[in-house]
C-alpha cells in the first residue's frame, strides 16, 4: 500500500505541477492578477511588509534584463516546484489508513491554491516551505535556533502572518527537544523567536507613508510600466494596525459558512486529533490533556487575529491547516503519539470500513468543494473538473481563460480601481 501510495501521491504532484505552471503562466500578464499585486511590492518608497520578495525579483529583472512579470513568473513556478517536492519527500512513506487519506486530500489543503487560482503562488507558500524544511533533521539544538532566527525572521519580511502561527514551532521545539519542563535551555530556544517577533512589531508599528507608498508606484510605473494595485494599493489605503481591523462585512451568514468549511474540511485531522495520545505523556504543556485535539486547539487562538484583520479567510483557512496537518504528521512519522486502534469503530468513522462507500466519499470530499478567497464568497464546488478543464483550455487555447474576468478581485478591480 505503501508503493502504491507513493505512486499515486507522485502522479498527483506532478499533474498539479503541470497545471500550476499552466495558471501562472497564463495570469503573469494579466493586468489585475491578485496574486502578481502582492509580489510588485518592494522597498524603493522605503521598508515595509511583504517588500523583499519583489525587491529581489526588480534585482533579477535589471540584472538579466528581462520584463518585472518574467523574473516573478520563473520565481513563482521555482517556488510551487519547491514546495510540491518537499511536500511529497515529506509525506511519503506514512503509514496511511483511510482518515489520514482524507486529511491529506481535503480541499483546503494542497488542491485549493488550484482551485481558486487567484491565490496560486501567494507569499505563504514559502511560509509552508520554512516549516517543512525546520522539520528536518537538524540534530543541533543551536543550529535549529540559528535557523529560527534566520529564516522565521525572513518569513516575516516575506509575509507577517507567520507570526501567527509560532505557537506550532514552539510546540515542534518542545516535542524534539523532549522538553518536560520549563528549563535554561527552553528559554533559550523561545529566545531565538525574538528577532522575527522585533521585526514584526516593527513593521506593525512604522506603515508605508502616503509619500513614501507615492514613490513606489511611480518607480513601478516609470520602470516596469506596472501600476501599484490590489495588495500593492492597499498598502496606502490600509497601512496601519487600526486599518487591518476595519472595513471587514462580516455577517451571520460569514460566520456560519466559515464554521462549516472549518469544520468539515478540518474533520479528518479533527477526528485524528481526537483519537491519538502522546507516547511520551510528560511533554511540557501537552502532558495536561489525555488526547492532541485540545492542545492543538489552543495552538490555533492566535490565528482569530488573523481572521479578524483580513478579509481573505479561505487563505487563512488554507495556511492554519496546512501548518496543523504538517505539525500532525511529523508528530506521526516520528512516532512521537499513536492513533487509537479502534479509531474505525467510531460510529462516524465505522462506514469507512467499506471500500465502496469510501471511494465514494473521497471523492466527493476531497474533489467536490473548496472554500472561495474572500469571507463573502460562496463554497465553490467540482475542482476535480474544473482545474483540469481550465488547465485544458489554456494549453489548446480553446477560449479565453474566463476565470480571470469574472473573479470576485478583477469585478473589484474594475469597479475600485478602473
């Protein structure tokens, strides 16, 4: 099963490598692309959020003498590469049964940024890579926390969010380390966390001035003959802490859809969370609970923030569970917890026993949704046609690639910005 598993999950990966590299190469020159405004952020205005990554790529772009969208379009398809290939080096070999299947395959993990290809290629996908590359073996206490200060620093610089999520490195420290108690080591370790969070609250504190955003998008516009749009604009029409917090249309009816996609895309690794003890039951902070699921939810409360600043919940439902169920499976393959044995004889699991009924629900599960981008969008649904369909029409030019004229940003686009 294990062959067979590995087989499968490479023919996957790289059939959604084929139709990343056909997306992003279709939108890198679409005008209102979401996902292009977040990557011509840079720092010639001055430092703020989310600016290397573009100021390297107008390095690239100058030094090779190429168009700002080429030198972001190579970069995009290396980085999606990366990241499929450490995912898969990382999920090979588990020892699978049929829940893990469905926590793999959900929706919102690794098929949603196809989906919604707006979001194909943002900034958090190198936050995915820095956690499954702290993951491997280290083996050096001060080399893990060299790493930490290095590249936790960086991912901040490339997207602040991950800040949000350091509870799930700590909790990696403390399983790795084998902590049992709060000791001089551990505090040493939390101290390699401190630049990342000084240049959080750093950027947190000092937003773009209006002058200074000004001087970036006549630097775009005068250089690459690009204009500063989307998450590029925003960051002068939302610069400060304050701003992040306004302007969100939240309803009932929000709040509802977001507790079903949670709740069913999450169910899997829920369920899996629920039914697995530690082996090692004197682990600092995990040793007060009998299963993982409530520690596991108490790693997520910083997380509210970030729904509460934004209005891009599906990413944000998208990057929380990419880091649980990443968090989850290391803790499995390292055989650091064991999954109860009679996990298939819950009554909400029990039907899974049957290979029929379980062909079925995977694949209505893991192929017949997604969440949409924004809060306000509705569930989309049949992925497993639309992103291989898509990918068609775009390599045999059967028609325009109509996804990108009728997307919830480019009507915003048009009615905000044009």
């Amino acid at each position: 099963m294990k062959s067979k598993f590995n087989n499968y999950l490479s023919c996957y990966f790289i059939f959604l490598f084929l139709c990343a590299c056909a997306f992003l190469t279709q939108k890198h020159n679409v005008g209102n692309d979401s996902t292009i405004s977040e990557w011509i952020i840079n720092y010639e205005g001055g430092f703020t959020k989310r600016g290397i990554i573009g100021q390297i790529n107008i390095y690239i772009s100058k030094l090779i003498n190429i168009e700002l969208r080429d030198s972001i379009l190579f970069f995009q398809i290396a980085l999606v590469g990366t990241y499929f290939i450490l995912l898969f080096k990382f999920i090979r070999e588990l020892e699978i049964n049929r829940i893990i299947l469905l926590s793999i395959f959900t929706p919102i993990f690794i098929l949603y940024p196809l989906a919604e290809v707006e979001v194909l290629a943002r900034k958090e996908v190198f936050l995915f890579c820095i956690l499954i590359l702290y993951l491997q073996n280290l083996n050096f206490f001060y080399l893990e926390n060299i790493y930490k200060i290095i590249f936790l620093t960086l991912g901040v610089l490339i997207h602040e969010s991950i800040v949000f999520y350091f509870l799930f490195f700590i909790g990696i420290d403390i399983f790795r380390n084998h902590y049992n108690k709060i000791s001089k080591k551990f505090l040493l370790g939390l101290l390699s966390y401190l630049p990342a969070v000084l240049v959080a609250l750093y950027i947190a504190l000092n937003p773009l001035e209006a002058i200074e955003h000004q001087i970036m998008s006549e630097y775009l516009k005068n250089n690459f003959n690009e204009v500063c749009y989307m998450s590029c604009a925003l960051l002068g029409s939302k610069s400060t802490l304050l701003d992040q917090f306004l302007g969100n249309r939240y309803s009932l009816e929000v709040f509802i859809r977001y507790f079903l996609i949670i709740f069913i895309g999450f169910g899997p690794l829920l369920i899996l969370l629920k039914n697995s003890q530690l082996v090692n039951k004197k682990l600092l902070f995990f040793k007060l609970f009998n299963n993982l699921l409530p520690p596991f939810l108490i790693l997520y409360i910083p997380v509210i923030l970030l729904f509460a600043m934004g209005s891009d919940w599906g990413r944000w439902v998208n990057i929380s569970y990419t880091f649980g169920i990443i968090f989850y499976l290391y803790l499995y393959k390292k055989k650091f917890l064991v999954i109860n044995e009679k996990i298939f004889n819950i009554r909400i699991v029990s039907f899974l026993n049957n290979k029929k009924i379980f062909i079925f629900i995977f694949i209505i599960f893991c192929f017949g949704w997604n969440q949409k981008t924004a809060m306000t969008g509705d569930v989309a649904t049949n992925p497993l046609w639309k992103v291989p369909y898509n990918t068609s029409k775009i390599i045999f030019g059967f028609s325009s690639f109509r996804i990108f004229q009728e997307s919830p940003i480019s009507i915003w686009h048009k009615k905000y910005i044009e």
